[in-house]
C-alpha cells in the first residue's frame, strides 16, 4: 500500500493511489451487483424528484431514424420548398420545443438553405407562417 497522505501534515490531504482507487472501484461494483436498486430512483444522488426533462421523452435515436427515413422517401428524397436533393434536413413545421411530439405529419423535408428560412418564418411570425405551410406546403 502506497502514501495515501500528502507530505505536508498540516494540509491533511488525503491521496489516492492507483490501488487503492482500484480497490474502491472493485468495492462500489460488488455493491452494487448486490444491490441493484441502491442507487435507483431517490436514492441516487443526482435524483431531482422524479422531473423528467422533456427532452428525454422524445422517440429514442433508432426510432426517430426510421421516423426521418419514412419523412423523405414520403417527400421522394426532395425539399418540399425549393426541390433540391441534396444537404436535405428533415424540418419539423412545428418546432419540438412547441408541440413536445414527433409526428410524420409535422415533419417535412427541406434542404438546409430551406430549413433555415421556414425556421425564421416561423419566428417572425409563428401564426401566419404555420397558416401558408398548411396550405402551400411552402413559405
């Protein structure tokens, strides 16, 4: 066992070496393989009393792929406000932030240049903007 002390005693520092970390680790594992629920839900330290961010409730990375996958062979892999075919996006009509859904009938496809307007539009004025989209499918 190495100092686990640092060499000015009235610091009273404690450091710990590589072992006895590594002892420690081995320690926390075999803890928690025997109990798998000490650190689940209120007993976890980063616990915030059940609150789930909004943003952990959206469709997980596979399922919102295959959501994006069926958006552009729905739009035949083009931007529905110009027609190009390439550095597509696909653009939620109304923002996440908003709706807190994904659903194929809020998302279009759009090139980025594209994107970027419909996403300023829909800022500068959030009302009409949706109204035009709705009926055109362009802004």
């Amino acid at each position: 066992m190495g100092q686990n002390w640092v060499n000015d005693p009235a610091s009273l520092r404690y450091v710990k070496t590589p072992e006895h970390q590594a002892r420690i680790t081995a320690a926390r594992k075999k803890y928690l393989k025997q109990h798998p629920d000490a650190l689940a839900g209120s007993n976890n330290p980063r616990w915030l009393g059940g609150i789930t961010p909004e943003n952990r409730r959206r469709l997980n990375k596979a399922k919102y792929r295959r959501l994006c996958k069926k958006v552009l062979r729905r739009d035949a892999h083009r931007c529905q406000n110009c027609g190009r075919n390439d550095r597509l996006v696909v653009h939620h009509l109304i923002p996440w932030r908003l709706e807190k859904r994904d659903r194929l009938k809020n998302l279009i496809t759009a090139c980025q240049y594209c994107h970027m307007k419909l996403e300023k539009a829909f800022y500068e004025n959030k009302k009409d903007t949706q109204a035009h989209v709705d009926a055109h499918g362009k802004v």
